[in-house]
C-alpha cells in the first residue's frame, strides 16, 4: 500500500483536505492575538488599560485576545497597534 502524501508537504494535504485557508486564517489570528498579549505584558498593561487606550471594550479586547475567535475587524487590530505604539502593517503575498 503506497501513501498518497507521502513526499508531499502539510500544506498540500491541508489543500487537499480543503482546509488551508480555514487553517491559516486560524494560525494568522493566533500569532496576531500572542503578538498583541506579549506586547502588552512587555508595557505592563492590564486589560482596563489597553481597553482605554484602544477607546473600545474590554469585551472587544477580549475577542481579540481570544486565539480562537475570528470576528476581529482591522479597525480593532489598528485600535490595539496604535494603543501599544506600533502601526499595523498588512500585505498580501
């Protein structure tokens, strides 16, 4: 019996299996939500805190925090960066 995957790479399969996109978008909004913590930890920011600053809710900042929920907008995503002194940057590749 021949493996159909064999010398082929995660992300073919995940094409495959129709779940590349759904799994990238999933990894994106994880790094995004871990990038934005650690960020926060780094400034001694608490929640109240960076949800003042982000002029928005500690529910919304919430979401956003949250690895597994996806509905964050890029208005939010701009709120958090601006709020950490960064800039939000997006490309397409």
């Amino acid at each position: 019996m021949t493996n159909p995957y064999s010398g082929s790479n995660f992300d073919d399969f995940l094409a495959e299996e129709g779940l590349l996109e759904q799994t990238e978008a999933v990894a994106i909004k994880r790094v995004l939500a871990y990038q934005v913590e650690q960020l926060m930890n780094e400034q001694n920011l608490s929640k109240t805190e960076m949800s003042r600053r982000m002029k928005t809710s500690r529910a919304a900042l919430d979401r956003l925090l949250d690895p597994a929920n996806q509905s964050v907008t890029l208005q939010t995503l701009d709120r958090a960066a601006r709020a950490l002194g960064k800039r939000l940057q997006i490309s397409l590749a």
